[in-house]
C-alpha cells in the first residue's frame, strides 16, 4: 500500500488516496466517481482490463497528476494514465505509473524506492541513410 496524491492535471482539486500497489497491473486506477470529483476528464478510448480471474471489464481512460512521497522525504510526480473503475475494488497503482516515476517496489522493507531510469537495448548508434 502507498499513499499517494491524484489530482488532475492542471494542478488544481487533489486528494490523498491510500492505494494498493500492483505491479502486476498495467495502468493505475481509481473509482471512476472520484475521478470525476477531482476534474479528470476520460480522454482516452475505453480499455478492456482482463481481471485475474479471466473476466473483462471495459473502462474509460484519463490522466491524473500523481504524486508519491518517498522514504527520504523526495516527492515524485508526474501525469500518468488511469483507469476510471467503477468502484473501489480495482484501485491500484500500477506499472506504468511506477515506470513513468522511476519508482521500484523494495519487498524486504515494503516501501517504494526511486531507480535510475533504464534503458535497456542496444547501446550503439544506428546508422540513418
């Protein structure tokens, strides 16, 4: 679990939100009323989630401003994409949203720590005709 701020993206209404961190889901989300509340616009087209027990749910997209406080005080923050599920079950913050705050789970002190940002591929040049 982390506390987190969302808010939208112009910087205006936030809220603290107690999220569970999942980095086996994609995108992060939050009850779609919430969202709402806090003036984030669905901008995106609708996704299909497959849950872990197989089913599919279709939810509409955004972005939000997200913020984490880490352990030393650091605050990241960044827009990220989210999901507008239709209740609390699905809130999360997920892969994506850790990706884009060069943030890693530590499973031994159950925090969320800042990483150096990877690129990972091949370290040459390509040349271009």
């Amino acid at each position: 679990m982390a506390e987190i701020h969302i808010g939208n993206i112009t910087g205006g209404d936030t809220r603290p939100v107690i999220a569970l961190v999942d980095t086996g889901a994609t995108e992060s989300a939050f009850p779609a009323d919430l969202l709402e509340q806090l003036h984030i616009p669905a901008t995106e087209r609708p996704m299909d989630y497959v849950l872990a027990d197989g089913t599919t749910l279709r939810c509409s997209r955004g972005l939000a401003r997200i913020s984490i406080t880490v352990r030393s005080g650091e605050t990241l923050s960044s827009i990220c994409p989210v999901a507008f599920w239709p209740d609390e079950s699905g809130q999360c913050v997920g892969a994506t949203t850790l990706q884009i705050l060069t943030l890693a789970v530590d499973p031994v002190n159950e925090e969320l720590v800042p990483v150096s940002a990877l690129r990972r591929g091949w370290p040459g040049d390509i040349p271009v005709q």
